[in-house]
C-alpha cells in the first residue's frame, strides 16, 4: 500500500501510462491492493507452478532483494 501510495503522489497528472489505459485511484483499486495477498497471491502462485514449468521463476520479497536483483543486470 505505501508504494501505491508513494507512485500516486509523484505520478498524479503526468501522463506516462499507454493510450487507452488511464491512471485509477479510486476505492476499488485500494481494496484490490489491500486484498492481493489475501485473495490472489496464491493463485498466481498456483498458475505459475501450472504453466510455467520451462520459465525461470524469480520470486522477490523484499525491498532489498528487489535492489539486488536489478543492480545484477549490470555486471
């Protein structure tokens, strides 16, 4: 929730989003962000065991973890 949070207040009125796909904030995307762990987290999770079993799968579950994952691109 807070990074939601933090994206709106830096990005409200900028236009970065494809044609077609305006920017929402509104309650019924709060409560979806709110919810995701509790009603879809394990779905997906379920789907990409499913279907992705030739994919390489890297699951991320931390701020840190995301900053090391994406400085290793650059080595």
């Amino acid at each position: 929730m807070r990074r939601v949070l933090w994206r709106v207040a830096r990005g409200w009125g900028r236009d970065g989003q494809a044609p077609g796909c305006p920017e929402r904030f509104d309650a019924e995307f709060l409560r979806w962000v709110w919810r995701w762990h509790t009603d879809s987290r394990a779905r997906v999770l379920r789907k990409l065991a499913e279907h992705g079993k030739s994919a390489r799968q890297i699951l991320l579950s931390s701020d840190r973890e995301v900053e090391e994952f994406v400085h290793g691109f650059g080595r």
